[in-house]
C-alpha cells in the first residue's frame, strides 16, 4: 500500500465553522506532513511530524491546528479561517532515517473552500 | 536550504525530448536532488533524484554536473499526458524541511 489517503476531498466552510481534515497512511511512515497550496503556486510547507511529535511549524497562524493521535493518521483542525486560507491541503509522509532518501508520498489533497 | 531556480513555463510537442534545467548554485556536500511532478488538483509526485553524474529510471534521466549547481531532468518522447508542473528541489535527505520552488510549466501539445 503506498496510498496517502485524505479526507474529504471537497469542504465547504464558513469563517464561524470548526471543521477537521484527515490525512491516513499506511507505509509504515515515521514523518508526515501538512502542505497548503493556492492556484498556479507551488505547495506550501505548514507542519512536519516526526514519530507523533510536533518537529516543524512554518510560522502558521493559530486557526490551524494540527494533530498525530498515531503514527499512521495526521489531522489539521480548522477553526475561524478566513476566505484567504481557501486552497488545496496536501497531507504527504515519508521514511525516517535508514534508507530514507527523503522522498514524500503525497495524497490527493482536500480542496477547502472558505465562505 | 539551497534556493532553485527553474524556467517557469516551457513548451513541447509530443515525441519530443524536453530537457529542464534546475539551478542551485548554493547546494550544501549532504544535498540531493529531486524532482516532482504534479498534475492539477493532485498532489506532486516523485520522479527521480540523484547526487552527481547520471541517473536514469523508466520515466526520466537525471544530469548532475560535476560541480553540482546545477541539474536538467530529460523526459524522453514526452506525450500530451507529461503535461504538468515539475518541482526542483533541493536537500539533504535527512531533514524534514522539503520546500518546493516556483517549477516549471511543461506544456505539450500535439
């Protein structure tokens, strides 16, 4: 299984709303990663996960919210987003140390759409 | 991180062999690069990456010139389906700090 699986595709919020996306794997993968990515720009690095454990958060504001409840989910917690956070949010993860070449497995993002 | 720089868009025709070519004049010893693809509405796929000299898989071949500043991923008779984005990064394998560049907008018509 080398599938990163994210969860739902489509989200429709309004900027009083509190919703979640969900991002599974199952390869074994010890580091997992969120990624946001507006229209004709390239993805966004947000937070990394490395064995559960909070290691990068790349200065992103508080209504996002991340969460590793195990080594195989990965969630981002939305709360009073405004219409400007409105993208694609990729969920990717990758190997940890050994043979690790550091390629990211990504999913097939969550198109999330602020109202 | 070492900065890249990439051509922002470039066109083709199916059949045709597309090279693309990466700089990254301030690539650190423990560096590698990689190169992604990504299709619209999708998340970016790995291609290949390498260290020096050549690499080659079933989907593309990778030049690393002896210095290293630079690298060109070369897609062999690319068909209208190698329309998309292709991302140039570059890293040391152990970090988690993946970062993508502006890529390139391949484009290939019939």
């Amino acid at each position: 299984d080398t599938e990163v699986t994210q969860t739902p595709k489509h989200l429709v919020m309004g900027m009083t709303n509190k919703k979640s996306l969900k991002c599974e794997q199952h390869m074994g993968h010890r580091a997992m990663y969120w990624y946001k990515q507006k229209a004709k720009k390239p993805p966004e690095l947000m937070f990394v996960y490395s064995y559960e454990k909070l290691s990068i958060n790349e200065s992103v504001p508080s209504r996002f919210s991340p969460e590793c409840p195990n080594s195989s989910l990965l969630n981002l917690h939305l709360h009073a987003l405004q219409p400007e956070d409105s993208a694609l949010y990729l969920c990717a993860s990758s190997q940890v140390g050994g043979s690790n070449t550091g390629e990211l497995f990504f999913g097939e993002g969550s198109r999330l759409t602020v109202l | 991180l070492a900065k890249t720089t990439q051509p922002i868009s470039m066109d083709s025709y199916e059949g045709q062999e597309v090279n693309i070519t990466c700089s990254h004049n301030n690539i650190a010893t423990n560096d590698y690069i990689t190169w992604y693809q990504q299709f619209p509405s999708q998340g970016p796929r790995f291609i290949i990456q390498g260290y020096k000299t050549k690499v080659t898989n079933e989907v593309a071949s990778l030049f690393i010139p002896a210095d290293r500043k630079s690298s060109t991923l070369s897609l062999p008779r690319v068909s209208l389906s190698d329309t998309a984005v292709y991302y140039c990064l570059v890293g040391d394998t152990g970090g988690f700090k993946t970062i993508f560049g502006a890529g390139t907008r391949l484009f290939v018509k019939a």
